[in-house]
C-alpha cells in the first residue's frame, strides 16, 4: 500500500504497479463473480472482469430489456447469464450492482444464497450506511465489500476500452474470511480502476450523494440553467447564450482544468477573463457554501436518503422520472444544445 500525499495530507492508496492485474487474477482465480444487476454499473464492471480474464457471470430477471442488452453483449443463458438468483447461488462473490431501490426490494432473494465465505460487494456505501433504513442487514460470516469507482458505468467501460480508467474508492465493512482485502483490492483492479484509495461505507455514500446533488449534476444544471436564463432575458440569442454557458465548459475549458489543474486553465485564457474569475469566484463559492452546507447535513442525517427510498419505490417512479428528464431535454437551453451538437465539426 502506497501512501501519497494529497493536497498536505497523506492518504492510502493502491496502485496499479504494487497490485498489477496478474495478481488480481492468481487472487481470484478459484472464485465465481456473479453481477447482479445490468443496468449503470454492471455492464461496465462485469464486460471489464471478463475481457481482463476473470470467471464473470450476470444475474438478471428474465425478459426485460437488460436481460436482451446482456444477451447482446455477450452474455449466454444458461452459460454465463442467469436469473437472480441462480446467479447468487453460483457466485463466490456477489457483486450486488442493481439500483438502491431495487437492491431494498430483491434482498430477501438475495440473501439465502450469502453463504459462510461467499463476498457480498458492493458500488456505492448506500444499502449498508442505511441499513436501518434499507433493511440489507448481511449475514456475519460474510465478507462484505466495496469498489466505488468515480464515474458512470458507461465512462468506466469507454475508458477500458481506451486503455485508461476511473479511479475508485474501497471499503470493508466486514472481513469474515481474512481475505477481504485481497478480494476487494484484486476487484477493483479487475473492473479497470486507475488507482484505488480508502473510504468507509458511510464517507463514501455521504461524498457521492453530495456530488451527485451538488457539483457532478445538480448544482450544475442549476448554475448553468440560471446563466442561460440570465443571458436570455438580456436579449441574448439561444446560440449565444447556450455556446457562453454550456459549449465553451463542456468544449474548452473543462478538459484544460481535467489536465493540468484550474489555474493551469485560468493561465491559458485572457488577461480579462483571469482577472474577471478570479474576481468572482470568491461571490459563487459564498453564495453556495451555505447551500452545500444544507445538502451535506440532509445527507448526513438519513433524510435525503429516506426521500430517495420514498421516492424510488413508488410504483409509478419510472414514469414520473421519464416525466422530469423529458422537461430537461425539452427545455430550450437543452433543445438549442442538441443543435449545437449537431454542428460541431466532428459532426459534419
């Protein structure tokens, strides 16, 4: 285990070079990963395990879209995809990646089949955090189990395939086995992680649902929606408003400040540009902070949870949700960025 240091603080780490991936594969070699689920993580996850040479079966119900998505992508019935729980009793390691509300709802399946030894893993801290909530309570002799890898399903794949990858975080919430490091850690070099560093169950879910509200989605589409608005009613065209709140982010700026950091962004723009965000940001981040301040202690308290739970388990959640992403897409400012797109030159 590396220790770095990160911005004056140290931090463990695992690194590819210290857990390469033929040692992940001498770790995992006797065990049957079975992913549950094929919906946002478990395609990248299960297809990265399979094309880096792991022993890889899908669990999923029968019939519906995902199961055709998993025979398409590969996956044989019968072979190397299964329904729920077939896949959990042949599984060594259960790889439990369906949604948050479904895991609530097919854990009484599930847990029959968590037998003494077997792996319980997990993406995001939120069943066990909540269990109180959730009702995922595992069965003590267990290893219970975290890779949390820091972006989409889809971005975890695409960057496989491009031969990079996501860094992501682990967590051990029970070592039953003694084995429960090797395990977690050879997973997540498995599924393609860059680098992998420490969390908890609890921090891990506490961050990502603050990301997640705050700057990864939420308070972006707040921000840039308020600019778009704000540029509008100024007279502004849909073009011009859309190219100076979303295109020149998405299009320039963003990938300089992935590089080499903000200020390595904020030296290759102009003179009036720096000085105009450097004098400003000091006004959005006080304007915000108290917002964030709100949204960390909803999270912390189980609140924002239990609205999720609520929310997600409502027999009509799906179409309700359809409803408010088809407002999104429908907006102007999203309306006017699907023509942009289109005229990118990449595009014509």
């Amino acid at each position: 285990m590396a220790v770095i240091n990160f911005g004056g603080v140290d931090e463990n780490v695992i690194t590819r070079e210290e857990f390469p991936l033929s040692k992940a594969r001498e770790v995992l070699k006797d065990e049957v990963i079975a992913v549950i689920g094929y919906g946002v993580q478990g395609p990248g996850q299960s297809l990265n395990l399979r094309d880096n040479g792991f022993n890889v079966i899908v669990g999923q119900r029968k019939g519906g879209k995902t199961w055709e998505k998993a025979v398409a992508d590969g996956w044989v019935p019968g072979e190397t995809l299964f329904d729920i729980e077939e896949a959990a009793e042949r599984g060594t390691i259960i790889q439990y990646l369906l949604s948050d509300a479904a895991q609530i709802e097919v854990w009484p399946r599930i847990k029959p089949y968590l037998t003494p030894g077997k792996a319980l893993y997990f993406s995001h801290g939120f069943g066990i955090t909540f269990k109180d909530r959730t009702g995922i309570i595992p069965p003590p002799d267990i290893d219970v189990i975290m890779v949390a890898p820091k972006g989409s399903g889809t971005s975890l794949r695409r960057l496989f395939l491009e031969g990079r990858g996501l860094n992501s975080s682990y967590a051990i919430f029970q070592d039953a086995t003694g084995k429960a490091f090797n395990r977690v850690i050879a997973l997540g070099i498995g599924v393609g992680s860059g680098y992998l560093f420490e969390t908890t169950f609890e921090r891990e879910v506490y961050s990502d649902l603050t990301g997640e509200r705050g700057t990864l989605m939420g308070a972006i589409q707040g921000l840039l929606s308020a600019q778009y608005e704000v540029l509008r009613a100024h007279g502004h065209s849909p073009s011009e408003a859309f190219n100076e709140t979303v295109e020149e982010l998405t299009q320039s700026l963003m990938p300089l400040f992935a590089e080499n950091g903000m200020d390595w962004m904020y030296a290759n723009c102009s003179t009036t540009a720096q000085r105009g965000a450097l004098d400003w940001m000091g006004p959005f981040h006080d304007a915000t902070k108290p917002v964030f301040e709100k949204l960390y202690n909803e999270v912390a308290s189980g609140r924002e949870a239990q609205r999720s739970i609520d929310s997600n388990s409502r027999p009509d959640y799906r179409e309700r949700l359809e409803e408010e992403l088809k407002a999104l897409r429908e907006s102007e400012m999203w309306r006017t960025g699907a023509v942009v797109r289109k005229l990118r030159p990449e595009n014509n």
